[in-house]
C-alpha cells in the first residue's frame, strides 16, 4: 500500500520531548494536545517513562492510525495549515527524508533514527515570541502580559507552576541519559534546543559516551542556539561527530534583534558568528546555519536580515514562518503592511522561501482578530522592558495611535 495524502513518518521514526521533559510529538505539532499520554491520561516524562513505553502508547497508536487513514490529526494542523497555503510543511520534509518498512502498522517495533531533545527551560533570554516553559527568564515576567493576548500557555500562572518552572532540572539527571540509550544504536540524528542548548553541559557526559563507543561518527548533531555563548567542552568535542550543524536563531539585525530577543548583546552574537564561520572552514562536518522566525516584528525588516547574511557570511536564512502566538503571525499584519513588506522583498522574489513567506501572508486576513492583541501585547511588554517598538518599527505609528 502506498503513503495516504496526510501521512507523516514522524511517529514511525522520531522521539521528542518538550522543554518540561515530557514526551510529545514532534516540534511542529500543536502545544497542548500533543503529549504522549499513559493509560491515565497523565503526560509520559523522559526520565521516569522509558521509550518503549511512550512507543507503544494509545496516544502514538491513535495518531498512527489517523495518519494511515487519511485523516487530519487536530495536533498537525501547522503543517496543514502551511501547505494549504502553497509553503512546504515539515511534514512533507520528512516524509522525503524517511521511510520504513512498518508504516502501515500502526503499533511498530521502535526504529528511532531522530531525536528532538528540547533540553528544559534554561535560558538568558527571554524572546517576545517565546514563553516560561521554553525560557526559564520568562518566568517572572509572564503573569505582567499573559492576559494582554492568546498567548501558549494562555493564562496566568499560579506560585506553584512558577517554583516549578524555575526548577526544571531533568537534563541533569543520569535517568534521563540512560533511557536514551536503547536506541542510541539506530540514532542517526540528534536535534538539541532548549531553551538554550549550550548552557546545558550535562550532554557532554553523554556526547563523550558516544563518541568513546565509536558511534559518534555515525551520528549527526543539530542544535537551535541564540549563540551568546560558545562552551570550550564543546568545541572540543563538535569535531568527533559525523557533523553538527548549528542553526543560530537571529532575528533582525542589531538593535532589532536586542529589542526581540531581549537581553541579547548583538555585538555578542557577531562575534561568535564569526568564530562559527571560522571553524566550518577548519572542519569539513561543522556547519553554520542562519534560522529567522519571520514575525510580526520583522517582517518589515526581513530583507534587511537577509542582506545582512548573504553580504557577511554568504548565504541567505532559513525562514520559519511564527504560528503562535497568533497575534505575532505575519497574518496579523494590514494588508498596506504586508504590500510593503512585500515589496521589500522584491530583490529576493526569486528565492522560493521568501515566495512562501509572502504566500502564507497574503493567504488569510487575521487583522480583526489579533491585530488588537498585537498591540496590547507589544505595549505591556514595553512597559516592563521600558522598549518601544516605534523607535525601531515607525511603520506601526498609526496602528498604535488608533488604540490609544
């Protein structure tokens, strides 16, 4: 039998978890809906729940399923949403990249050849389109503009839920280690974010492991970073592994990436761009990549970003489109706005990223639906940062004038 039409590799082939530890999907699926549950509907979590048990769960079994028969899963609506806009989805991504023999069993014999490991919440910043639960720094601030918007999480968060997010520790612990190390021998990649990946240096005990067992040459290592810092331990042991490609999160040039991914230092981030730059000429399987989430803060400014990357380092970004929260998706923008955004884009029409960004824009109007969430949002957050987006974006004088 061949593929269904919304058939996704991603449960016959890729473990995840979420920067709490709990085992979800993937990274593109729906926050909130999309953790692997046990027979009490609890949230299976890395370091108790081993991965057979999370493989053969009813919530992997029920997705199966779905996938098999054609259907829409409510949790992959991004991918779907993307690709009814003319954008290729993640899931078409994988779907290229990975087959296996058992994709019409929807209770497989585990075969995990990716791994999205999110490496708790620790983090020195805290990016407007991010949350507590993937930045420890966020913690204290979120109650101060969780209600300003429909934001992931969406509500305000009690003194219990803030101890526990300032204590997320599951990274640290030798249980979380050892559970991985089933599979580790049929591991072809292994994806690490955060938070922010490189402050957590339990994975050098791990990484060590590897590479003592000779299977690090047979793995490839990706990481998400916002590149403020640049660890010794693991510069010394990047070059043991087949290759590591790390994709640097950047958002705006200079002053608009500091005001969206607050307290970045961007003279920082430049410099140890540069020393990234300089070790992929060194070694052959070390990769730099550029990854921009395309948002409401930066869409007027994307070709600036571009321009910068293709003049200083050769080559264009990797654009993610945001999806939540939905009051920063491009979508949002007025439609004068988005013709100038558009047009500010011209000198790279002929990239097909850039064509899907403008795409998905024009696809849908969600102005009368978070257009006013934008500005509540980017004010309150304003007012605890003492930032002004007008400084940087004149373009939305009238908007904010209009609610004042």
């Amino acid at each position: 039998m061949g593929r269904s039409p919304t058939f996704c590799i991603v449960p016959w082939v890729q473990l995840a978890t979420n920067a709490t530890g709990r085992y979800r999907v993937c990274c593109n699926s729906v926050p909130g809906i999309n953790l692997i549950l046990d027979s009490n509907d609890k949230p299976m979590v890395v370091e108790k729940n081993t991965i057979q048990e999370a493989w053969n769960s009813k919530t992997y079994k029920k997705l199966r399923e779905e996938l098999i028969a054609g259907k829409r899963p409510d949790m992959c609506q991004r991918c779907f949403r993307e690709e009814d806009s003319g954008v290729r989805s993640a899931r078409q991504r994988w779907n290229e990249k990975y087959q296996s023999e058992q994709e019409q069993n929807p209770n497989p014999k585990i075969d995990v050849r990716y791994i999205d490991l999110r490496l708790g919440n620790l983090c020195n910043l805290k990016c407007r389109m991010c949350n507590p639960y993937a930045s420890s720094k966020w913690v204290d601030e979120w109650n101060k503009v969780a209600d300003t918007a429909e934001l992931v999480p969406n509500n305000l968060l009690p003194d219990s839920e803030i101890e526990r997010l300032k204590g997320i520790d599951w990274p640290d612990k030798d249980e979380t280690w050892k559970n991985l190390e089933p599979i580790l021998s049929t591991i072809e990649e292994i994806y690490l974010t955060g938070g922010e990946p490189l402050l957590s240096l339990k994975q050098v005990d791990f990484l060590t492991k590897l590479v003592n067992s000779g299977q690090a040459k047979e793995i490839k290592l990706k990481y998400n970073t916002n590149l403020t810092v640049l660890p010794k331990s693991l510069l010394k042991i990047w070059p043991e592994f087949k290759s590591v490609v790390l994709n640097v999160s950047v958002d705006g040039v200079g002053a608009l990436d500091e005001y969206i991914r607050n307290p970045t230092q961007w003279n920082r981030v430049e410099e140890n761009l540069r020393k990234l730059h300089s070790l992929e000429a060194e070694y052959s399987g070390i990769e730099l990549g550029i990854h921009t989430t395309v948002q409401m803060y930066n869409i007027l400014r994307l070709s600036e970003v571009i321009q910068y990357f293709e003049k200083s380092f050769g080559r264009i970004p990797y654009l993610n489109i945001l999806n939540h929260p939905q009051c920063l998706n491009i979508r949002t923008l007025p439609l004068d706005l988005k013709n100038k955004a558009k047009e500010s884009l011209e000198d790279w029409i002929n990239q097909i990223e850039v064509q899907e960004v403008i795409s998905y824009m024009l696809k849908e109007d969600w102005t009368g639906k978070y257009l006013s969430e934008f500005i509540d949002y980017t004010r309150a957050i304003d007012k605890t940062r003492n930032e002004n987006i007008l400084s940087l974006i004149p373009e939305f004088s009238n908007l904010f004038e209009k609610e004042s």
